[in-house]
C-alpha cells in the first residue's frame, strides 16, 4: 500500500505540472495577442470546483478541478473542449482567438507543446547539472544479464555481456541499448571470456511486445544491505547486512534473481540460507513469510559495480540537456511505429502504466527524469493531428493558411466530437489493459 500511494503521489504531482506549464503555454501566447482567457484549470471542473479564484482586475478564473484527466484555458471564441456554442453564436469580437490572423492562432495553439518540450529540456539541463550524468558501462557489468524466453530464443544466453550492434559499441543499459539491439542484423555478446555474434530477426521487437516478458535484467549477487526491522525473516535468523546469499537449501544461487526465484517457491517454509560473511561461507536456518521473502533490502547494481559519472557546470548542462531531450524525443518518435500493430497496441497503457515508471521509494532525481520523460511524451502527443488535440487545431489553421479559407464552425464542432470521443475510446483501452494486466498478472 505504502509503495502504491508514493507512485500515486508522484504520479499526480508529475502530471500538475505538465498540465500547468502545457496551460501557460496557451495562456502567455493569447494573452501577448491580447486574447482574452477566461479560465485557467488544473484538472477538470464538471459541475463543481475544489478551489477557483478570480483576480478582481483579471477577466481570468483560476482553479482546481476534481476529475484528474488533465486541464484546459478556456480562450474567448474558440471551438474546443468546452462546447461553447451560445459564444460562437455571438458577432465575433476583437479580443477572442477567432479574430486573430491564422499566424496568431497558430501560435497560441502551439504553445502547450512547446513549453511542455521546453520543459524537458529545462529539466534534463537541470538533473545533469545537480546530479550529473552517471550511469553503468555494460562493461562494467561482470555477470551479464538475464535475458527473457524471447532473446533466449533468439540465441542469447544468461550472462552475456552486450558489446556492440552492428559494430557500433554500446554503452550502457537501457532504451539506447534496446532499440539499437532490436534494430540490428547482429549483435556481439561476451560469452565465457569469448566474442560470440547472435542474429537478429527482423520481427523482434513484435516478438518482444507480443510476449511482454521484457529485455534483459542485470545479473548481479545479492547482497544485505539493510533489514526492514528486527522482526523479519533475515533478522529472526541472524542474518546481517553485508552478507552476500548464494544458496537456498544448498542449491546454487549466484544471483539476486536466482535467489527471489527460489524463496518464491518456499512461501511459509522454512529453507536454509547460504551465505558468505567476510569471505567466510555459512549457512542459517530462516522461516520465509508468507510472500517468499526475507525483509531485507539488497544492494544495488550500481554499489557492486563500477559507475561513471559526468559532471556539468551550470552552463555546460544546458547544451548536454538539449542532447538528451532531443535524443529521448527521436527515441520516442521512432518507437511509434509499434504502435500501430497488433503487438504494440495491445501494449499500451493508461495511468497504472504511467505510474509504474516512478520508483517505490522517493527519489528527486529518477522523479525528474521520469516528469522530462513525460513531458516529451506529452508535447509529442499533443502536436499529433488528431482533432481535439493542440495538433488537430494546428492541422485546420495549416490548411486554412495554405488554403486561404477558414474552415466553418460547425465543421470544427463536429471535428472536435468526434476527436473526443477518439480520445475518450483510447483512453478507456488503455486503462483497460493496465486493469486486465493487474487482474491476470
């Protein structure tokens, strides 16, 4: 429960302040065009309000809403989620959105995007410049990795160590890595000390996406690092921090996989524990919980192996940022295309996905990261032609631009129709598959 209410919290803390900088992109833009604003939410509002304030000298109500799907700026004289029909009914006047030249709108349109992209970009600059860039090298990584059933059967093999795809070098672990190793026609392993080349089929990725068991985990020992308390398993049975398990019930457990593997097995029993404490192997008798588990927190991958760090000066961050928000951008765009298949679309997820990217503890930096990660999602999303989207607003204004003439009104009331209850539609399935997924995991 503890680690569900820290992601929920991340998660809508996250999203408000996408949805407020995305909001205050429209707003900056119509208010230079001197256009009126006559709401700025966070969140929606039907039928009542938690909080809404109006500035006695301001024609713009600010508030919170109750249903946590978003937000909106409600702009004077424009066809959006409000429906107002009774305004667009009346003479057009010459502070709303519809009486701006196509240039304006266009602007004022894309806003939201471009904010919520500068945002990323701010933010990224910002975590590199606090924290740096650090990461684990796959070189580092002296155990491999454990690959799912699909890579196995593709031909690779628990504990090799990527090198290269295509005779690129890779890195580090991650969605680079990823994407390069399912883009490839080979990649070279480290296996047993020896170079070994594995082919690639084309179809890999919709393989991956059809069986959702992932990439690869890194192997690595598990290692005590601290007891949740004196009362747990690992506590009861003398068990320490620092001590590195390699067996359960004297079968071999060289990895913190192989042993969560094992204890899953022997829920409510008693096993014995292998273990090594200052290099001296020892064994201790532990009766598990209910779940399999020990009550131990382990030590991380990053603690076993050696890291690199780059640092930035503040100046310095900004270039390195822009990099890594417009790399994360074509990562994204070009991961797109899976969408639109079989494999991909049964892939897609709703907030329980969203959710599950923050991490069960607090952590400043991997929430930062993740809300820059958001945030690109976001703008991109946003800019597709979709009507209801900022997107479907600029594809009408290109054409009216190109065209020279203005689509009506009630073209635009039925092309916002029927861009929401798209929306409504995706939305409801991709709810629906994280649901199905968390009933049938």
């Amino acid at each position: 429960m503890e680690t569900f209410l820290i992601k929920a919290l991340q998660l809508i803390l996250s999203l408000s302040i996408l949805v407020v900088i995305h909001e205050f992109g429209h707003f900056l833009f119509a208010r230079l065009f001197k256009v009126r604003v006559e709401k700025f939410y966070l969140f929606f509002d039907p039928w009542f309000a938690l909080f809404r304030y109006k500035p006695k000298s301001s024609e713009t109500e600010y508030g919170i809403g109750w249903l946590p799907l978003g937000g909106y700026c409600k702009i004077s004289g424009m066809i959006d989620e409000s429906m107002d029909k009774e305004q667009m009914a009346q003479p057009p006047q010459p502070y709303e959105f519809r009486s701006k030249s196509a240039g304006k709108r266009l602007l004022i349109m894309v806003g939201g995007v471009l904010f919520n992209f500068l945002l990323a970009l701010f933010i990224y600059s910002m975590v590199l410049f606090t924290w740096g860039d650090k990461y684990l090298p796959l070189e580092n990584m002296k155990m491999g990795m454990d690959y799912s059933e699909t890579f196995h059967n593709v031909g690779f093999q628990d504990g090799d160590i990527l090198l290269n795809a295509d005779g690129v070098k890779l890195e580090r672990f991650g969605m680079d890595a990823f994407r390069a190793v399912t883009n490839a026609k080979s990649v070279t392993v480290l296996r047993n000390g020896m170079e070994t080349v594995i082919p690639i089929p084309e179809d890999i990725m919709q393989r991956a996406l059809r069986d959702k068991q992932g990439f690869a985990s890194i192997r690595f020992p598990m290692i005590i690092d601290r007891l949740a308390n004196n009362n747990v398993p690992a506590a009861l049975a003398g068990l320490q921090p620092k001590d590195s398990i390699v067996s359960v019930d004297n079968k071999p457990t060289p990895t913190s996989d192989d042993v969560s593997a094992q204890l899953s097995e022997k829920k409510n029993q008693e096993v014995t524990i292998g273990f090594y404490r200052n290099g001296i192997e020892q064994t201790a008798q532990v009766k598990l919980d209910s779940l399999g588990k020990l009550g131990i927190q382990t030590v991380s991958p990053n603690q076993i192996y050696t890291t690199v760090t780059t640092t930035y000066g503040f100046l310095a961050s900004f270039p390195a940022g822009v990099r890594l928000g417009v790399n994360t951008l074509k990562g994204y765009v070009g991961d797109m295309k899976y969408v639109f298949t079989k494999e991909g679309a049964s892939s897609l997820g709703g907030f329980g996905a969203i959710g599950s990217l923050f991490p069960s503890q607090w952590d400043w930096r991997s929430f930062w990261m993740t809300t820059a990660f958001l945030s690109i999602i976001l703008a991109f999303m946003n800019i597709l032609p979709i009507p209801a989207l900022d997107g479907g607003h600029v594809m009408f204004l290109l054409y009216e631009v190109i065209t020279r003439r203005k689509p009506s009104d009630k073209f635009l009331e039925y092309a916002q129709i029927t861009g929401m209850l798209l929306l409504f539609g995706i939305l409801i399935y991709a709810n629906g598959n994280d649901l199905f997924r968390f009933i049938f995991k």
